[in-house]
C-alpha cells in the first residue's frame, strides 16, 4: 500500500501537478480481513468505507439476486418514464422513449448481475403503464 501512495505522489508531482486529497478519499475492500483494511487506511490516511458502497453508482456488497437491490434502476426507469411526458410525446416517441430508456438504463447494472424476475417485471410494468 505504501508502494501506490508513492505512486500517486508522484503522479502528483511529476505528471499532473494536481494533489489527491488523501483526507476525502477511502478505501473500501472486499473479501481481506478488518485488521487489513484498517491497516491499509491508517498506512494511507483514508477512511474505511463499510459494506455494502457505491462504485460508479452501482452497490457493491449488496445482494443482486434481491429486489431491494434493483430499486435504484426501476426508480431511476420510472422517473424517466413518467406520466407528464407521456402526455407530449406521440405513439413513435413513446415507443423510441421506452426503447431508449429499456436500453441504456439498466444495461450497466445487467452486465454484471443478472436481474431477478420480479424486477423484470416491475420494469415491464413500468413501461406498459407508460405507453
């Protein structure tokens, strides 16, 4: 750990000249044990982030074969899928809307989980009520 702090300094130094703010940043591990992580954070002056986290807005740690996991993704398609725009949009645009949403939305989260039916579901609901 002491190897890529020194490599972080000197991309700091050499290359970009721009700091990490080792106080704002933390680490977060999966699969070592308690007294390592602490030992990492206290050799890197970060905080310890605790199961379960968000990376890149998706949850590691939780549970994907869980609903309650797939939550952010059917909340995320029903906001875009709300009733007001349904309002303004013809048969083509509610059909190129749902597509587009079907199609970016959850394809990050599906790429590494497989999502159970009951989200499935939700999602399809979600739609039909759209359209």
């Amino acid at each position: 750990m002491l190897v890529v702090k020194a490599i972080l300094r000197s991309f700091e130094l050499v290359v970009s000249r721009l700091r990490v703010n080792f106080h704002k940043s933390e680490v977060g591990s999966v699969g070592i044990s308690q007294l390592d992580k602490f030992l990492f954070s206290k050799s890197l002056n970060y905080r310890q982030m605790d199961l379960p986290f968000k990376y890149l807005r998706m949850v590691v740690g939780g549970n994907p074969r869980r609903v309650e996991f797939w939550n952010p993704i059917v909340d995320k398609i029903r906001s875009r899928l709300t009733s007001w725009k349904g309002r303004l949009l013809s048969m083509t645009g509610h059909l190129c809307l749902i597509k587009s949403v079907r199609s970016s939305l959850p394809l990050f989260y599906l790429s590494f989980f497989k999502a159970p039916i009951d989200a499935c579901n939700q999602i399809r609901r979600i739609q039909a009520k759209f359209l």
